[in-house]
C-alpha cells in the first residue's frame, strides 16, 4: 500500500498527517490493528495469483471506554484505479465490518470539505454531515477550509 499511501499522504489534501509522516507510524495506523480495529483491502487482477493491494480502509473505535462502541474508519484508493467503485466497496465492506464486530453507528470527525468525491461518496452510503467545523484544516493550496463531522447508524 506503500506506493499509493505516500502521495496521498504528501499531498496534504485528504488528511491531517503531515507530509513527512513516516512510514512505520502511517503502517501501524492503517494497518497493525488489534480487535475490535481492523483493516480491510481491496485487490485488483494484476496477472498474478496474489493480485494487487490498491486500496485499503481501517477501522477503529472512535473513542476509549464508553465511546468504543462508535466506531471511526479511514481509507484511501489508488488514484490510478480510482473511479472504478472500489472506494464504494472498501466503504460498504467497512460498514459491514463494524456492524459484525459489534460497533453501532459510524462516527468520521475529519472529512475535509473540498474532498467533493468522498463527502458525496459517504452521503451516498448514508452519513449525514451533522456539522462542517469551520477553519479546522489547513489545506495546502485552498488555505483554512472546513471538514465536515459525519455519522451513520448500522
Ligand atoms: C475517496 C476515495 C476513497 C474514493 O475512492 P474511489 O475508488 O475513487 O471511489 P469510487 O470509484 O467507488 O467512486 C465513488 C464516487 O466518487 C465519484 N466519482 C467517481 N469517479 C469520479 C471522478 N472521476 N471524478 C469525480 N467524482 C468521481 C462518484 O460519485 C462515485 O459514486 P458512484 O459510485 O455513484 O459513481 C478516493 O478518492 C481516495 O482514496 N481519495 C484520497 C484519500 C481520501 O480522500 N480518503 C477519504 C478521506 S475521508
């Protein structure tokens, strides 16, 4: 996942890491996960048996001790296979996910706002935006934009 989670991260558009955010600590948060977390991927046909890991999604209580029961859930696609629904699938997948492990509702606290695709993406599978926090992120070309707090029963 490496090889697309880089320039996501560098890009500075999606998330709040910064973009010298090193690898082992992007690796234990998407991926080295003890229940109830969990990571999910999705693997396209590359030719060979194994396939190819080109999006991932994590999943993890949004809060300690009485708020784990909500969870929270990161993802990020290839941008060379972006369009093709796997950001819908990995997003039902993960739905799916907490519901079987337990959690009932879905909780994402940082949805930057100019991030159109995936505001539009998480409304389609049934978020709704309780509220847009104004000025709670600092884009690299747009300067301070908002990012919106949604959530979702299951
Ligand atoms: C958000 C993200 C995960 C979506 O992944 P994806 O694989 O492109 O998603 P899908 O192909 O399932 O498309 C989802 C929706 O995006 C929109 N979309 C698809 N292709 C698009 C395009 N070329 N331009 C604009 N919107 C497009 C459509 O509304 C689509 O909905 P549909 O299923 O009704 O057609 C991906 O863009 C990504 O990794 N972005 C960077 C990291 C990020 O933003 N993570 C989420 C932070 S909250």
């Amino acid at each position: 996942m490496w090889a697309f989670a880089a320039p996501i991260v560098a890009s500075g558009e999606h998330f709040v890491w910064e973009a010298d955010t090193p690898e082992d600590r992007l690796r234990a948060y998407w991926i080295e996960k003890e229940a109830p977390a969990s990571a999910l991927v999705a693997v396209v046909d590359d030719g060979t048996a194994e396939g190819r890991v080109a999006g991932i999604a994590e999943i993890h209580p949004n809060q300690p001790g009485r708020g784990s029961h909500i969870a929270n859930a990161g993802f990020m696609v290839d941008p060379t296979v972006r369009g093709q629904g796997l950001g819908r699938a990995l997003g039902e997948a993960a739905l799916a996910r907490a519901k079987a492990d337990g959690f009932t509702a879905m909780q994402f606290n940082a949805v930057v706002a100019t991030n159109t695709r995936a505001v539009d993406l998480w409304h389609s599978l049934g978020f709704r935006t309780l509220a847009v926090l104004p000025e709670t992120f600092r884009h690299p070309a747009r300067g301070m934009v908002g990012m919106h707090l949604m959530f979702r029963e299951l």
